[in-house]
C-alpha cells in the first residue's frame, strides 16, 4: 500500500495533504509514504521533516500511488499520471464541475470528495468543511482588524476613552462561531444573525445578542443535515429590513452563508454598504461563490464610499500551516477507517455510510447520485 502526497499544482494553495505527524501514522498501518518534491514548503514543512518521519521525496510519486492524497482536485492532465484504480482523496469541488467529474471518472480513479462527508456523530473528526470554516472564520476577524482603522477593545486611557467596535456576524455555521468567539477575545461588541432558530442558544453562550425575525418560518428553517434552509422572498423582506437598520450601526461585518450546491445568498445590498460609515469594514467569506456581499470583489479589498470590503480567496490558506496540520488529520481518520489494522492493508467496506456518502467516482462511472450526468 503507496500513499503518495502531491503537491498543489494550483499556486494559490498552500496547504499541503499530509504532514510529518500523518506521515508517521501512515506507516505505522503499514503504508509506504513517498511525498513530491516541495509539497509541504508554503506550509512551513520541508522535504527533510518528511525524511525525518520515515517518508520519501520522489518527483513521480503519484505515477506508482495506490493512494493519492490532495487538497485540491487533480487536473484531467494530471490525471494522466494516476494508474487506474488508484484512490484519490481531496476536496473535489464537484457543484458546477461537470467536465472535471467526468475527467476523473474517465481516468478511472477511485475519487473520494470530503466536503461530502455526511454529518454524522462518527464522521466529526473527518469533516473537512468544519475544520478549514473554523479557521476562516478566526482569520476573517484577524483579517477585519487588520483593515480597520480604530482599536476593537475598549480602552479607556488618560488621553480620553476608546469606544469598542462594533462587529455584526452573518451566517452562524463554523465559521461564524468562531468569528464571534475571536471578535468577542479582541474585545468587540458582537451580533449575529442566521435563519436556523437552534443557533441563537450558541450565540448567546459566546456572549453574543442574536438578531432575526423570529416568525414562524424561521422556527422551521433548518435541514435534517444542520444546513440553512432557502427562505421565502417574504421572510427574506422582513429579515433584510431589520438588517439594513442593524447594520448601519456596525464597524465590521463579517459574512459567512453557504448553502451546498447553490450560489451564496445576497445578504448585503449596495445600499446597506452605503448606509456603514467609512473605515467600516465588510469580509465576504462566501466570495468564491459569487459573494454575500453586493460590490465584493474576489481576491481583492476594495472600497466604496469609504467602506472597505474584504473578498480574499482561501481564506483557511492565509494559515497554512495550522489548516494543513488540521486537513491532513481529517484525511488520516478518514483512510484509517478504511484500513485492516491486523492485515495493514486496504479493506473498503463499500456499503459504509461515511464511504458512500464520499464516493464520487469508481471503475470509469461517476456513482455518487447527486452528479450523475442526467439520462
């Protein structure tokens, strides 16, 4: 059993699939663990850590892999280079990309997607999604004080008194917790909103104060799998007014709503982005999927009318180090479960729920239901 770690071939990621401490587990269940050259350096790992813990450096690692692990989906050209059969395991980013499905469906990889890992007790530890939003939403603080021109603290000095800042969180996922968390640490003031009632007990225990219209529809507006439900443009109405008032108020926004599958919901309108006052500041976690935000731009900061509004791409990637350590856990737990301790080989159990749930591609077919080419 070769597990190989690639290197990113999108040089806009620096995170790395594997790290020293997996190497080392790896092969402890028996794997031979060969990483390509570099893998790991944006991510604060050089190919002597590998060495170190046991592993090989080789160019053509992939080429001989039974087991190829990725942060990011392999291009089809790539693809030339995996033997068939192998099992590739990354983040797939499968909604929309139909002809890169197909890609790896025709190479005939075994292709594992881990944001589709389901959200169950057992599957915690492997839930990618939850690890890198944990991160983005602490960086996105970090991000928005960095570009906010005033303290968040309150700070009362001889000189006279510094007001805290006032931060307003969007979307109360992963991210979103952990932005109030940060937010609440650096000493800001802090609001939330999100349509699913069972958070607002979470944000209240951060120290937060919650904001939605709490009607009947909201007290029904969460999926069987913990995901925000798509409002009725009347709510949607009714919750925008009572924002757009909220939110002049706000030194920083930061916005977070994702739904599965579709392009992120419009939260902030050109006009509540006129209503802040300047050196406010917007971060748009949601920008790589069109935005939350109405002016967002990706992968710059812009400003309008005196408010900045942060779109950076990858925001779990502006800490590298910190989500790779986290990603290639997530990868270790899933592949342990799928590896007989006692023999120290792969033994899939292909009606597993955590496997089906993951499974994208397998012998030359695309098998996962939600992205099977329509008849």
């Amino acid at each position: 059993m070769k597990i190989a770690v690639a290197a990113e071939s999108d040089k806009a990621e620096p995170r790395v699939a594997g790290t020293p401490e997996t190497v080392k587990k790896f092969i402890g269940l028996g794997a031979e663990v060969a990483v390509e050259p570099g893998a790991g350096v944006q991510s604060g790992i050089p190919d002597a850590d590998y060495v170190a813990a046991g592993a090989t450096v080789e160019k053509d690692a992939v080429k001989t892999a039974d087991i190829v692990l990725r942060v990011r989906r392999p291009r089809a050209d790539e693809l030339l280079d995996y033997k068939r059969g192998a099992i590739v395991v990354s983040l797939m980013d499968p909604y929309g990309h139909d002809a890169a499905i197909a890609a790896l469906a025709n190479s005939g990889v075994t292709s594992f997607a881990m944001e589709l890992m389901p959200r169950i007790t057992r599957a915690q530890s492997m839930d990618v999604l939850s690890s890198q939003a944990n991160l983005a939403g602490y960086r996105a603080v970090i991000d928005a004080a960095a570009e906010y021109g005033r303290a968040l603290p309150m700070m009362m000095t001889p000189a006279g008194t510094v007001p805290a800042a006032k931060a307003f969180i969007m979307g109360v996922g992963v991210a979103g917790l952990q932005a109030i968390a940060t937010a609440r640490r650096l000493g800001a003031v802090v609001t939330a909103t999100d349509v699913r009632p069972a958070v607002k007990e979470q944000v209240q225990s951060l120290g937060a104060k919650f904001i939605a219209v709490e009607d009947e529809e909201f007290k029904q507006a969460e999926t069987a799998g913990g995901y925000a439900k798509e409002m009725s443009k009347d709510y949607q109405a009714k919750q925008a007014a009572l924002i757009a008032e909220h939110i002049k108020k706000q030194d920083i926004v930061i916005t977070t709503a994702l739904i599965p599958g579709r392009p992120a919901p419009k939260l902030v309108s050109a006009e509540m982005v006129a209503s802040m006052r300047p050196g406010s500041v917007i971060v748009d976690l949601a920008v790589e999927r069109g935005g939350n935000v109405e002016g967002a731009k990706p992968g710059e900061v812009v400003t309008i009318n005196g408010v900045k509004i942060v779109g950076y791409l990858n925001v779990p990637g502006r800490l590298a180090a910190s989500s790779s350590a986290l990603y290639a856990k997530n990868l270790l737990t899933f592949l342990e479960s799928m590896i007989d301790k006692k023999e120290k080989k792969l033994a899939i159990n292909w009606d597993d729920e955590i496997v089906k749930g993951t499974l994208l591609t397998r012998d030359g077919k695309i098998v996962h239901p939600n992205f099977q080419p329509k008849a």
